[in-house]
C-alpha cells in the first residue's frame, strides 16, 4: 500500500472518537495500515500533539474491540498523530495546513497521497471541499481523496448541488461516500455469496422468491441529537441511505466474473428499476410513524415528543415502513418491504428472504426462509419446513446456521477506511445509487411535508405501529419476527 497522510476533518468529534480512531488501530494491530501512514487531525478545539494523543487513546482505551496490552506498540501507533487548530471557514488556515502537511511529507520522506477525511457536519462539505482546492492542498504530486460522511444532501435538489460542488474539487473516482451500512460483513458477504454460489444465484428471482423483508429496528430514541434528528426523520436517517442499499445489495445480481467495484453498476440497475411513487399515492405503500412513551426492557422510556430538544408538536417520523417493487426481469411482482424505527422492541438489522410456499395438505403455509441477521449478531440462517411425521400436518422448521466468522469480527469502520486506503470503491456509494435513491425517496419526503400520510403513533418497546402490518397482509404475508 502506498504512503499515506489522513487529514481528518473533525478530530475532536464524537465519530473520531467511537469509530475511526478504534478502527485505525485495530488495523494498525492488524498490520493493514500503509508502512508510512500519518494522520493530522484537525478542530477548532486547542490541543498540542501530546494532548491529542492522549485524546486518541482515551478513544482506544473506551472503543476499541481489541484490548490494549502492549505499551510500545500503543506508543508507536500515537506518534503518527498531529495536531493542527483550524476554523474551516478561513482560508488562511489552509495555508498553515498545507505547509504543515508538507512537513510531515518531507520528514517521512513519501509522496504527497493524502486523504482528507471529512468526520463534520454537512454544512461544512462544500466549504472544505472548495479551500482543499484552491490552497493548493489537493493538487500535489500523488493522488487525492476525499471521504465524507452521510448525510448526503437533504433532498433530491440539495444533493444535487452539493454533488456539483464537490465535483469541482474531486472527480467522482476520488469520492468515497461512507454508507456504513455497507462496511459490516454480513453486508458485504452478499456480494460475494452471490457471486460465488450457484445454489444461491438459482434461487434469486421470482420464479422462487415470494417476498424479500428488510428490518432495522433500534432501541435507542433520538438521543443526544434532537437538533438533527428532528428535521431528518427515519427517512432520511435510515431509509434513504442505509435501508436502500440494503435493499440493492440484496436485490442485485452480481456475476460471477464481476471485477472488483462493477457491483455498483448492478447496484444502480436496480435503483432505475424501481417502481416509482406518486405523491398523492405514497400513503399506500408507505407507513409513517412516531414512538410514544412506553417500556423498552422493563426501562420506562418517554415519547418523541417529551424528548429534551424536540417540538412538542413535531410529526417528524421515527419510524417508517414501505413496500417497493422493482421492475425488472428478475424481480417482477415480488415485493420488497422495509421497516425502520427508534424505540422499537429489539435492535436488530436483518433481511428475510421468503420463498414460495411449500403448501400442506389442509392449504397453509409453510415457506422456507433465508435470513440474513446483520447485526447485532451475525449469522446467516436457512429455515426448511419438513414434515413432522407424528402429526401429518404439522411441519417442524429445520434451521442451518452459520454464524459468520464468530468472535473477534472487523468492524464496518475498519473494512471501509481499509478500502479507502487501497482505492477500492467497491463498498462506498457511488453518486448515482445516492441521487436515485433520492429520487425515489423525494416523493414520500412531499408527502410527509404535506401531511398526505398519516402519522401513526406507537408505543416505545413494539415492532411500529400496528399498520405496517397492513403493507403485507394485502398480499397475504406477514412480517417475520423470532425465527
Ligand atoms: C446512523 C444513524 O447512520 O445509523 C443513527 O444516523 C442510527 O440514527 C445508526 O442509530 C444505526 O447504525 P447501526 O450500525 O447501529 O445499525
């Protein structure tokens, strides 16, 4: 791997602190980091060298998934830390980042790759992205990228724009769009599962799928981020992002020869495959909803609108549910149905694939699951019916497990800056997944705005509100829970 300096924009911040710095050392222990790799984080906050290496420890000590036992090794991963103070409003400030990235490039003597990692709040891209230009900091004499976190625009419009901006600063090539979503293994083992098996590549289409179920259920509410969260709403916190790039990871056919990163190709083939919504129409296929007080493992929680910070009229969602079809040769008439939500019974991210009913005798149902369980346990599950044969009707499921590389398991974090080191776009969102995914989102985001879809409330500690049943009972299915 070739020398690289990370410049990390926000090194102060709560990300830096819970994901990055944990998943740089882990690969550090891991012996994944470039040979000569330096970081310069960046804040408003004062902090000399020595200080922001003990910040970075503290991080390691409280975050990281491996313990810390050797010293001299700890020591040699902190001395690649420096600190510089920088308002990324002001552009003299680039100059003194600039000349003090030099240094560092010259002491170490490596070619000037860098990655500037943007860990701040989106008001803060374009402003970043436009200084890193025309300091000079992003025209040196290696390659350039750019790493930024969601979220990616507000609308359809305001991603557009910021897009364009960005694109003036970096080509879409040296864009990496962290989705962490995309960063855990049961995710990323899609891919490769699809490619590699050809039991599974059979079986992916309608001719033997009866329904496929996403879930990302959360016991956590709003938490310390009211502000945000109020004017996202689970639709642009979960769906837009995470809940559809589950759905195109498990939707898209990957060849079996596919070079490594053309699995986006796939990916956005089935994003213009999905069956757009009309706005007057979203309430349909669409199921909104908001928790109220209730009891989340014997815990009394309040409701979203006593939390501190919150409106207390806000209709903002936190939770939605929404059936999708996507029209292409593969997946024609079987539906796709999503759910996400804060406060809900059990944190759990799972993809439940149905396939069509094995029938009995007397008519019912007894269909075969494959079940993806993407955190927080990892596995993934194949349920078959068979006939138990003291009783003639009943069926016993018969359940293979395979829990995915138990234990010690790299985190999403670390799979993702690994990838961005190596170049490799494969697991980041490429901007034609996000605008599409915007695209389809926007409709529902008028909807909401204009109150075309009720808000259903539900009581903090169920699976949503009793509606989002409704979404698969009209189809004669039902939401899979303890399986
Ligand atoms: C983040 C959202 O992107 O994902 C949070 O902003 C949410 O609101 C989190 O809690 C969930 O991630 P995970 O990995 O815990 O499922």
């Amino acid at each position: 791997m070739e020398p690289t300096t990370l410049i990390l924009f926000g090194a102060t911040g709560d990300l830096a602190k819970r994901k990055i710095y944990p998943a740089l050392y882990n690969l550090f222990a891991d012996q994944k980091l470039p040979p000569s790799f330096s970081l310069i984080g960046l804040g408003r906050r004062e902090h000399s060298d020595a200080s922001f290496q003990a910040h970075v420890e503290q991080s390691l000590r409280q975050f990281s998934r491996r313990e810390i036992r050797d010293s001299a090794s700890l020591q040699s991963f902190l001395t690649m830390f420096r600190y510089c103070i920088l308002d990324a409003g002001r552009k003299e400030d680039y100059a003194k980042l600039l000349q003090m990235v030099e240094e560092r490039e010259q002491a170490l003597r490596i070619q000037p790759n860098r990655l500037f990692y943007l860990s701040v709040g989106p008001e803060f891209f374009e402003k970043i992205a436009a200084h890193i230009q025309e300091s000079g900091l992003g025209s040196a004499n290696g390659w350039k990228r750019l790493v930024i976190e969601k979220p990616f625009g507000h609308d359809l419009q305001t991603a557009r724009d910021l897009n364009r901006k960005l694109s003036q600063a970096f080509t879409e090539r040296e864009i990496f769009r962290i989705d962490h979503y995309l960063g855990k293994p049961i995710v990323q083992k899609l891919e490769e599962l699809h490619q590699t098996d050809p039991l599974l590549r059979e079986l992916w289409s309608s001719r033997r799928v009866a329904n496929v179920q996403i879930t990302a259920s959360e016991t956590v509410g709003v938490e310390e981020r009211a502000g945000y969260y109020d004017q996202a709403g689970a639709i642009r916190d979960m769906f837009q992002n995470h809940m559809l790039q589950l759905l195109m990871m498990v939707a898209s056919h990957f060849p079996a020869d596919l070079p490594r990163g053309d699995g986006r190709s796939k990916k956005r083939s089935v994003m213009e495959a999905l069956r757009p919504l009309v706005k007057q129409n979203t309430g349909a296929a669409v199921i909104r909803g908001q928790y109220q007080a209730g009891e989340i493992q014997n815990t009394p929680v309040i409701g979203y609108t006593a939390e501190p910070g919150i409106d207390s009229a806000s209709r903002n969602d936190t939770f939605v549910a929404a059936k999708l079809l996507i029209d292409d040769d593969y997946w024609r008439d079987v539906p796709f149905y999503i759910r996400t939500g804060k406060r809900m019974r059990e944190k759990s991210t799972r993809i439940v694939v149905e396939f069509k009913d094995a029938k009995t005798k007397s008519g019912s149902r007894a269909p075969n699951l494959l079940v993806f369980e993407i955190g927080p346990d990892e596995a993934i599950t194949l349920q078959f019916q068979s006939k138990d044969s003291s009783q003639l009707e009943a069926f016993d499921p018969i359940r293979i497990d395979a829990p995915v590389s138990p234990g010690n398991v790299p985190e999403a974090y670390e799979n993702l800056i690994d990838d961005a080191l190596h170049g490799d776009p494969t697991f980041f969102a490429h901007w034609d997944e996000v605008e599409l995914s915007w695209k389809w989102v926007q409709p529902v985001l008028e909807a909401f705005e204009e109150n075309l879809v009720p808000l259903h409330l539900y009581a903090a500690g169920t699976y949503g509100p009793a509606e989002s049943d409704r979404l698969l009972a009209e189809d004669g299915f039902h939401w899979w829970f303890d399986i």
